[in-house]
C-alpha cells in the first residue's frame, strides 16, 4: 500500500545526492503487477522528480527531443511552448511563427509528437476562422453557460522544428473542415511494393486526425497526412464514417494513433458497446476494425483509452477504474490481447486521466492523477513505470511526483478554465519517461478563472 509504515520499509533510493527537483521524501514503491492488487517488494527505488514550469497550462502534452530539451504544451498561450533544456529546472517560452489564436486558449488540445529517427518535434493545435488576439473580452458573461464548452474551434496548424525549437515552420490548415480533439503522431510508411504514397526528403509519414465537422460532436473523424515532414498536409480519409465501423463510437472518444514499423497505422476508440482500435493499412484511406478484448466501452462523450507502441512493435492499452490503473498488450499488431493488469500501486483511489508513453521493447510508463484518500477531492500526479511490461508479473515502480501533502489537482466539472481533459507522457532518447500534468495553484475565482502551472515529473534511475 502507499501507506507511511511501508514507504518507510521500501524507499531506499539510489546513493549520491538527489539530481535537481528530485526529492529521497516523495514516495516510491516497487511492486509485481498482476491482475488483482499489486504485490510490493523489496528493491532499490528511483527517486522522484518534479518541476514547475512556471507558465499557466491547460490540457497538456509534453515530448522530449534527441539532445535532451523539454516541450511542454501549451504554455502561458495557446500559441507558445514552454521549453526546457536543462531537464526541467528552469523553463522560457518558445512560439512557432505564424499562429492563429482561437476563442478560449485553453480548449485548443495542443498535441505533441517527437520523431525519434530525426529529433523533429510537432505541434497540433486547432484554430479559428477569424484571427483571434489574446486577451479576449470578458467570456463569463451569462451567454456562456459553461465558458469553456465550446472554442469555436475550425480547422489545424502543425508547427515542427528540427532545431529545438530555435525556429519553427508551421503548416496552417484553419479552412479544413475540421474541429477539435486533434492528435498528431508519426511513423514509417508502407513498404512501396504495397503501392502506398513514399515520403519526398523526409524518412517518416506525420499523421493529424481530428473531429469533423464539428467540434465535440463531430459526428466524424478525419485525418491528413504529411509526406514531407509536416511542411504541408493531404486529407487522406475518414476514420468514421466508414465502411465497417462500429455504430456509436463518439468522436471524443478517439485517442492518438501509433504507427508499425511495417507502416500500419492503429487508431484507439472507444464505442458504446466495445473499444477497438481502427487498422489502416494504406495511410488511412481505409480502415478494418478490431475489438480489444476486456478493454472498457465509452462511458459517455469522452475517451476512455489510451494507446502506445514500443520499438520492437508491440502494442499498448491503458485506462483508468476508479482504483486501478489497467494495462493490456498485444504482439500481434491488436489481433489478441493480454488479460488486464493493474499497474497502479495498491492505496490509490480516485484515479483519473492516465497517459501512456511506450519505448524499448517492454518499456511502459503512464502519469495519473489519484489519491491515498478514499474521501479525497483534489489529487497528486503519480508515475508508474516498467521495463519489463511483456513479463507474466511486471515489476513495476511507481511515485508521486508532488508532496502528496499538497495535492495539485481538482476536477471542476469543466467549467473551469484553464482545464485538463488530458494530460501527457513521453520517453526521451535515454529511456526516461516524463508526465506532464496541470497543477492548479488555487480555486477558481469568480470569472471561473483556475491560476496554474505546468508540471512535469519523472523517476530518477
């Protein structure tokens, strides 16, 4: 359990002084992973880390290029990035060129993707018709009943750099038919017997899918890709409506997609009666569909899932219960699955908004928010991670990454702003994996305003 008595028993951290925002008084335990509680055990412990960023940040992502700099989205703007380059103790601001603001800068759900073959870092976020500039007047006024529902929302921009964030090009799609929810990720492309577009100086297809036409609703969801490194974008099909898709599956309840070293693309939904994952085989100009086993159905507008793929192939599937965080995987590109085990550590309740980050082969790490408190309101971000994750029993480490004495986290209902309907996880070069989460810095005030900071945290080898 994450009880005082055994942290006192199994946090033995590694020896040497503690790495800056890294803290030996964070709790950390070790424990086997399995399909009922996890059994603790006795091991030498990573120290946990947290840093504050500095800048308000609403629904997050980070990722982390090849020589080390942290991105963390979206920061102080929907416009702006905060950037770190000395592993999380102090931050600046990084803003690609030619951005559109939109009409709440925190529902734009910014999304990052890091291209581990060239280092190259990209950034979704939605748009607007109209050129927008911050500050806004007043949106707490009685016409909006819930400020942060809707962002008028309309079309993409892509912005990527290949020099940490030193410059940025930025592709500028604000007239596609597309809304909110957009995901970014990127992977090889077909082999070229298959007939499949090649990319034209770039190794690697870059991905966005998005809801469409609509934000919220959708009803459907669209992607595009880029050929030549996210410089510019081709509509490429419809995930939904398709041929063969499930009835029910709400477009809110997509999560970002993976791409197979063999160029098959496998998108996550959930649905009213079942979650899936929607397999595309020519760059998502088509899509068959396959059901994962004992993985929840939406439970409403949003998504349950999230989905990840490490460097050997293998495929990932997270969500959370109120007391658990439950993982599957699958070898076999999602044709079969693993029975669920829980890889939250026994104690933790009130578990909410997982993200799941895979690396080398069996390397798996997922930040959450949670609570030792059955009777807790406002949560800690957690971090539980492994390197073996294909094992029967995985061992597991898993921490909090803030004093759970001041938890950082509430759940206002939506209305609050800035919010999180997510949060972010990532593994850098070295095989460490980042959360990324939203710290509230008090209650909202009366124009339903929250203060924040981003937070990021890891565990220390």
């Amino acid at each position: 359990m994450f009880a005082a008595t055994v942290m006192t028993a199994l946090t033995c951290g590694p020896a040497g002084a503690s790495a800056p925002g890294c803290s030996p008084s964070l709790p950390v335990v070790a424990f086997r992973a399995s399909s009922g509680p996890g059994q603790p055990v006795r091991a030498t412990l990573p120290l946990a880390c947290g840093f504050e960023s500095g800048y308000a940040v609403s629904e997050t992502t980070v990722a982390v290029g090849n020589d080390g700099d942290v991105f963390l989205s979206p920061a102080a703007s929907e416009n702006s990035l905060g950037l770190s380059r000395d592993g999380g103790s102090s931050w600046s601001l990084t803003t690609p060129t030619g951005m559109q603001y939109t009409s709440l800068w925190n529902t734009v759900d910014p999304n990052l993707a890091v291209d581990r073959t060239t280092g190259r870092v990209f950034w979704a976020h939605t748009t607007f018709t109209e050129d927008l500039h911050w500050p806004l007047p007043d949106q707490s006024a009685a016409a909006w009943l819930v400020p942060t529902a809707v962002a008028n929302a309309h079309g993409f921009q892509v912005a990527s750099s290949g020099d940490g964030g030193h410059s940025w090009r930025t592709a500028d799609y604000h007239l596609e038919n597309t809304a909110d929810w957009e995901k970014v990720f990127l992977g090889p492309a077909p082999a070229r017997r298959t007939g499949a577009a090649q990319p034209v100086g770039y190794p690697n297809v870059v991905y966005l899918c998005a809801n469409s036409p609509l934000e919220v609703i959708g009803p459907g969801r669209v992607c595009y890709k880029s050929l030549d490194g996210g410089v510019s974008f081709t509509r490429t099909g419809l995930v939904f409506p398709s041929p063969g898709a499930p009835a029910g599956c709400p477009p809110l309840a997509a999560n970002t997609g993976v791409v197979g070293r063999d160029g098959t693309v496998f998108i996550p939904q959930s649905c009213a009666r079942a979650t899936y994952l929607a397999v595309s085989r020519d760059e998502g100009a088509s899509y068959s569909w396959l059901p994962v086993a004992g993985a929840p159905a939406t439970n409403g507008l949003g998504a349950t899932v999230q989905l990840a793929i490490d460097r050997a192939n293998d495929l990932y599937l997270v969500w959370g219960e109120p007391d658990a965080v439950r993982l599957v995987s699958s070898r076999d590109g999602g044709k079969s699955w693993s029975s669920p085990l829980t890889i939250s550590p026994p104690g933790l309740h009130h578990i909410t908004l997982p993200a799941l980050a895979a690396g080398a082969r069996g390397t798996v790490g997922v930040v959450y928010y949670a609570s030792t408190s059955p009777s807790a309101e406002t949560l800690t971000a957690y971090i539980s991670q492994t390197a073996n994750a294909l094992a029967p029993r995985p061992l597991f480490y898993a921490g909090a990454i803030n004093d759970p004495a001041a938890p950082i986290f509430k759940n206002y209902g939506g209305a609050d702003s800035p919010r999180a309907d997510f949060i972010g996880g990532a593994y850098d070069a070295a095989g460490n994996f980042w959360g990324a989460v939203v710290k509230q810095l008090g209650v909202p005030g009366e124009d339903n305003t929250l203060p924040t900071t981003g937070y990021v945290g890891r565990l220390e080898r």
